[in-house]
C-alpha cells in the first residue's frame, strides 16, 4: 500500500469516464457528484478506483432503467477522519435471505437479469477485501425490485503515516 493525498475529484472524473462509456444501458444514467467539494482522503491511490469500479459497474449491471447514483462525503459517524461512498441503484435487488452470499467468491444470485448479465460473480467479494485492506468497511443494503445500496467507509490514513522528526530533527 502507497498512501498518499488522493484527489477524489479526479477519481470520480476518472471512474465515470470509464463506465459512461462501457456500460451500455440505454435506460440507465449515472450520476454522480459534483467536483468542487470533495473531502480530503489520504489512502492508496490506486484501491478506492477498484473498489468503486467494482461496485458501480456492478449496479449499472443489474439495473435495466433509472438511476445508479454515487456520493462522495466525509464520514459524519467517525470520530476519526473517514470517506462514506455510497452507490444507489434503481435495479433489480437481492433477496434480504441471499445479501451475506453476495460476497462469497463466484456466487451470483439467479434471477431473470443474470442470464441476461456477463460476469462470475467476485466483483463484491474483491470490492469488501480492498475496502478491509484499506481499514474500512462495505455495507451492502438491498430490496427486491427497488434496488440496492452500497456504503464504502474509507478511513484517512494521514495520520498513520505522518513523518514524526527523531529526536536529532531528522525525519525517518
């Protein structure tokens, strides 16, 4: 892990780009926040991509129309700095009874939409692991034929990896 400041402005510039383009559903639109207020997050520069590429290609996946939604905010349950992206969708949902499998490698929930749907199943699962790599946690909320919603809390690592001088005013 290499943390650094993360500018999330370019994250969710860099991830929409990417789905926008690749996602194919005409009845579907994706929305996300507007970049001129972002928290600051010190993290991996590279893991919050994967985890949200993960998590949002998933929704525009299983939703056939409306909305797939992404907010960025500071975490305001924390007592420590934290990052709370959460990803909305209109789709199809998951059974209350199957949501704890969902992040079981290779499981994916049978309904009309799978077979319609390419994929093996680990985007969740690989999504919940970088999340916990990171320190943070993947909240998964779910209703059958209203949609889903994911919340990924991301802590601040800056404190973590403060260079702290050594006794001579040398830094580590």
């Amino acid at each position: 892990m290499r943390p650094e400041t993360v500018d999330l402005r370019l994250v969710v510039t860099h991830l929409s780009r990417l789905l926008l383009s690749s996602h194919g559903q005409e009845g579907v639109t994706l929305a996300t926040p507007g970049l001129e207020h972002q928290p600051a997050l010190v993290t991996d520069e590279t893991l919050p991509v994967r985890i949200l590429r993960n998590v949002v290609s998933n929704a525009l996946k299983f939703t056939e129309r409306g909305e797939v939604s992404l907010t960025v905010t500071a975490d305001p349950e924390s007592a420590a700095p934290a990052v709370l992206f959460t990803v909305t969708d209109t789709g199809a949902g998951i059974p209350s009874a199957e949501i704890d499998r969902v992040f079981e490698a290779f499981y994916q929930v049978r309904g009309p939409l799978q077979s319609k749907r390419t994929g093996t199943g680990p985007g969740l699962p690989y999504a919940r692991t970088l999340t916990e790599l990171l320190g943070g946690a993947l909240i998964l909320a779910s209703q059958v034929g209203v949609g889903a919603r994911v919340r990924t809390r991301l802590p601040d690592l800056g404190h973590l990896y403060t260079k702290e001088p050594d006794a001579g005013g040398n830094e580590p």
